[in-house]
C-alpha cells in the first residue's frame, strides 16, 4: 500500500510544476522583468568621480536638490545607448532636464571621446570604472535610468534603453510633476 | 564560507583517496602472513595424523612436500609481483596526484581568483586593434571629401549633406547635434534635397518626435520621382517609425507596386517554375499584357509605359514595344539609353536588306543627335540616307562607324562593300 503511494510521487511533482507554470504564463507576469527594489524608497549613495576632467565629483547633493532628476547609467560600448542618446540629447536641450550620466565600466577617455561625437546632454558626468556605484544602485547592465524625485526618492527604474514612448509617458509627466 | 566548506570537501576527497593508495604494500604483506599461517595449520595437522598412524610414513612425507613446494611458490608469487606492482612511479604516482591537483587549484586561486584582488577592467588593459578597420574608413574618407569640398564652397548644399551624412555614419547611425546642423543649412539653401531631409527625419524619429519624422517623410515621398532609387528605403522607414511609434502606417508606406512591372508573388514565382518553357512564356506574356491592359486604362503612368516597353523588347515583340516607347516618350522625352532600346526595337523589325520605316528613322535620327557616335545610329542611317539618295550622307556615317569599328568586327565586310557600291555609281 505504502509502495504504490510511492509510485505516485512522480507524477504528484509533475502535477505541481505543471500547475506552477501554469499559473506563470496565466497570472500576466513578465517573466523577464526583475523589478527594481528601488521605487519609492531613497536613491542609493552617489559617489563617483567626475569623468570630465577639472570637475568636482558627484555626490548624493546633486539628487537633493529639490528638482527632479535623471540618473542614467550608460557605456560607450552600449548599442541600445547609442540608440536612446538623441532622447537624452532633446531631454537636454528641448526639455530643461537635469541629466546625470554615469559612464558605467567605460573607459574615461573612451566615454568622452564617444560623448564628443554623440554630443554631450549630462550636466553632471561621472565615471563608474569599476562598477561599484552600478552595484549599489542595483545595476543589472547598461543602459538604465532613474528618475530621481526632488527629496531623493527614486520614483521609476527602467532597465533597458528608454523609448520615444517612455518619453511622452513617463519622463516628461514626471519632469513637470515632480518637486 | 563558500571557501572553506569548498576546501574541507577537497580535505575529505584526497584524505579518501590516500588512505586505500598507502594501504595497498601493506595489504600484500598480510596476504602471504595469512597464507603461510594456513600452512603452518596444514603441516601441523600432517605431522598429527601420522603420529595417530592414519597415515602411512611415506604418505605424510608426501604430503609435506607438496605443502613444502606450495609455501615456496607463495613466496616467489609475492616476491615476482612485488616489483612490478610497486615500482617507484606507481607507489608514487598516484598519492602525489591526489596531493598535487589539490594543491596548484589552490596556487591557481590565490593567484587570480582570491576576493579582494585589484579589478582587470578593459581600462587598463591595453588597447588592441580596431576590431572592423574598414568601417571607420569609409566615414572617415567621406567625411574628408565632404570638408574638402566645403572648403572651397562653404554653402554648397549638396556638400553639407554629404558632411551630415558622414557624420551619421561615424555616428553609427545616430544623428548627431553636428549633423543636425550641417543637414539644416544645407536643407535651407535647398528644400529639396533629399539626403538632408531624410536624414533630419530621422534626427526626429530618434530624439523622440516620430509624429514630425513621418511627416517631413511622407512630402519627401510626394517630391520624390516615381523611380527615385531611395523610394522603397524611405517607405520601409516611414513604415517602421510609425510601427514602433504606435502611429497607424500611412497605405504608401506598406510595399506594394501601385503601377508599373506586375511583381510577382512568391507562390507565383514558384508556379511559374514547375512549368515547361513555352507554357512559362506564355505566363510571361499573360503578365505583361495583363499590365498592357492596365496602361491602356491608365495611360498616364510613364514608368509603367517604360517596363511595358522593356519587356515587350525582351520577349522579341518588337513592334509593340516601339509603339510602347513612343508612348513614354510623349509623356516625357526619353534618355539616350532609353533612346537606344527604342531604335533597337524599331530595327530588329527589319528584313535584312530593308531600308528603315519613317518613324524609326525619326528616333534613330534623335539617337544619332543625342550621341553622334552610336553604331546602330550611323548604320541604319546611313542605309536610310543611301536608299533615299543621298550618298554623300551615306558614305560620311558609314566611313565613321568603320572607323569607329574594331578590326575584327565581323560587320566590317559587309560595310565595306555598302560602301564600294555608295562610292562606284
């Protein structure tokens, strides 16, 4: 008796992956989302030195100064950055945003010499060489970008280059909302 | 922690491992104790039962002897093995690998995986080369043109579209604050020029205005020359900013062939294969009335006239397609490659020996105007002015093309004698 509830443990452990990838495809869930512990809750510590030369380097004052901004973490060696640049680019110039750019694992000179070229949307640049700021700010790759609040409060994290959609949405709602 | 449970695992495995290898020479040696003990049994028991008597003298003495000769070979078996077995390198051998292996991951380890090292970032490692040496070049040699040429003519548009361009392309396709500059000013000395308005299009697709980006588009489309070689790149642009903007895809911009050459369907195509040659042209042919047949409804289309006319020629239907050409060319005066075809058309209708028609006298005369050296021209010209005699004009073309003929042209006899018997009466 014993021995043939046995014989049923496969297939019990089956009907339980089964049900659990079930339930996976059907409740909505983005299976390639990882979410951000971040939202809501304070920025992680700014401390990076500045990666253009003769610049002091950038501390946790630049996020709480009242006004909203954006930290995006980007390489010179980055595709999906080089497509989302010009938003950048006209956040900048069109939009007033106050832009923090953290060349994330890039070379300094390699990430001016890149930003030359691209043009330079970030009032605020520093350098990430070892990726020990992407760490504490939960960095999974580049590019990402945070939306800072005025107190310091991160108010959005997207991973992955940011779109003409996110744009209009998301960034340029929150530029005008947030204090 | 990770470490040391990793290390305290490698401990127990090599501890495993050791312990049997060094027994091995022990083990052998108790073997032989064992078997003399059994032996030195068997001889006991021998020398009992012959003191019993059970056993005759001569028996027990046997019997000694036999377990006398087994106690020898024991021994050697022991001895003979001994020495293979354990030679230095298999003592050895093996103890030390289980040692070794676990000693240089440990070396390897602390050399360049401990935590706490300095971090290798790509910075300061040196810079090797240039993966693709091709790429920048082009831009590069792009971007040099273009400044040269702007050095000359700080103003001239088409140059400062070449400069954005080239921009872009170094860019990797990004179009930069620069290029947007130099696109600008070259695009406000010249509306029209399309490289400058298709490259600030997609400025605005990509710094986030899709909306401006298909529209500046959509009049570059309706500028542009229904045979303009950029139109089907600009229509699968148009068409994917708008997809990836959520924007419904203007119909122009879903490919399709609104006039002209009928484009065959892949499953058409296919059909067509699996047929015999002459069933496959008689397609061909259904085709291309088919668009004969569209034409004559819509007699406007230029282009269409053109394909219509091309392919006509291709099929040896000369006739219809001079008439095709002539059609074209009342809707827009042909070029000279175009010119040609249609004097082509119009002479391969003739019977060797036949003087040309008017009408392809007419077109062959434009020919010989546009491009006074053409061979077909002076030829059937010279023909057409021999039958209508004039021999003067005859014998000029004619004595052009045979210079202007290579030596071996087998054409060169034939003229030759035209131009004896222009030249004897």
């Amino acid at each position: 008796m014993n021995r043939r509830l046995l014989f049923l443990l496969p297939l019990a452990t089956l009907a339980l992956m089964a049900g659990f990838f079930a339930w996976s495809l059907l409740a909505g869930r983005d299976p390639a989302s990882i979410g951000s512990v971040l939202v809501g809750r304070p920025a992680p510590r700014l401390d990076v030195k500045a990666l253009r030369d003769g610049e002091p380097p950038l501390t946790d004052a630049l996020l709480k100064t009242g006004k909203p901004t954006i930290v995006n973490f980007f390489a010179s060696w980055c595709t999906p950055c080089l497509a989302e640049h010009p938003l950048f680019t006209r956040l900048a110039t069109r939009d007033g945003a106050v832009i923090i750019g953290v060349a994330w694992k890039n070379k300094p000179a390699e990430a001016n010499a890149w930003l030359k070229r691209l043009g330079d949307p970030y009032k605020f640049a520093g350098a990430d060489l070892e990726g020990r700021t992407g760490l504490d700010w939960g960095l999974s790759g580049v590019p990402e970008t945070y939306l800072v609040d005025g107190q310091g409060i991160v108010r959005r994290h997207f991973r992955g280059p940011i779109t003409e959609r996110d744009v209009n949405e998301t960034i340029l709602p929150f530029l005008k909302g947030a204090k | 922690m990770l470490e040391f449970l990793l290390a305290l695992l490698t401990t127990a495995t090599v501890g495993a491992l050791l312990v049997p290898l060094l027994r091995t020479t022990a083990r052998r040696t108790e073997r032989l104790d064992s078997a003399l003990a059994i032996y030195r049994d068997q001889l006991a028991e021998i020398e009992r039962t012959r003191a019993d008597g059970t056993v005759s003298e001569a028996e027990a003495a046997a019997a000694r002897l036999e377990v006398e000769r087994r106690i020898l070979n024991a021994a050697n078996a022991t001895k003979t093995a001994a020495p293979h077995d354990s030679s230095t390198l298999h003592r050895f051998l093996p103890p030390a690998l289980a040692l070794l292996i676990p000693l240089l991951a440990l070396g390897i380890y602390l050399n360049v995986g401990r935590p706490g090292l300095p971090a290798a970032p790509f910075a300061s490692r040196p810079a090797g080369e240039h993966p693709n040496p091709n790429e920048p070049i082009t831009a590069e040699r792009m971007l040099a043109e273009a400044r040269a040429r702007l050095a000359e003519n700080p103003n001239d548009p088409e140059a400062l579209a070449e400069l954005g361009e080239a921009l872009v392309l170094e860019a990797d396709g990004t179009v930069t604050p620069d290029a947007v500059a130099a696109l600008t000013r070259a695009l406000a000395q010249r509306p029209d020029n399309p490289r400058a308005a298709y490259y600030l299009g997609l400025h605005e697709a990509q710094s986030g205005d899709s909306k401006a980006a298909v529209a500046r588009w959509q009049a570059l489309e309706a500028a542009s020359p229904p045979d303009a070689p950029w139109l089907s790149m600009l229509r699968a642009e148009i068409a994917r900013v708008a997809r990836a903007a959520g924007m419904p895809v203007p119909p122009s911009a879903t490919p399709s062939a609104p006039t002209g050459m009928p484009t065959p369907s892949r499953d058409q195509v296919e059909a067509m294969q699996s047929l015999d040659p002459a069933q496959r042209q008689e397609a061909i042919r259904g085709m291309v009335d088919g668009l004969d047949k569209r034409l004559k409804e819509n007699p406007g289309d230029r282009a269409g006239w053109l394909r219509l006319a091309n392919a006509r020629r291709v099929l040896g239907e000369n006739d219809k397609a001079a008439d095709a050409y002539a059609k074209a060319d009342a809707l827009g005066t042909l070029d000279t490659r175009t010119l040609t075809d249609w004097a082509e058309a119009h002479v391969r209708q003739l019977k060797p020996g036949e003087t040309p028609s008017p009408a392809a006298v007419t077109v062959l005369e434009r020919l010989e105007k546009a491009e006074p050296r053409n061979a077909l021209a002076l030829f059937y010209l010279g023909a057409a002015a021999f039958a209508a005699g004039d021999k003067p004009g005859a014998l000029r073309r004619w004595n052009t093309l045979l210079a202007l003929l290579p030596a071996d042209a087998p054409i060169r006899g034939l003229l030759e004698e035209r131009i004896k018997a222009a030249e004897g009466k």
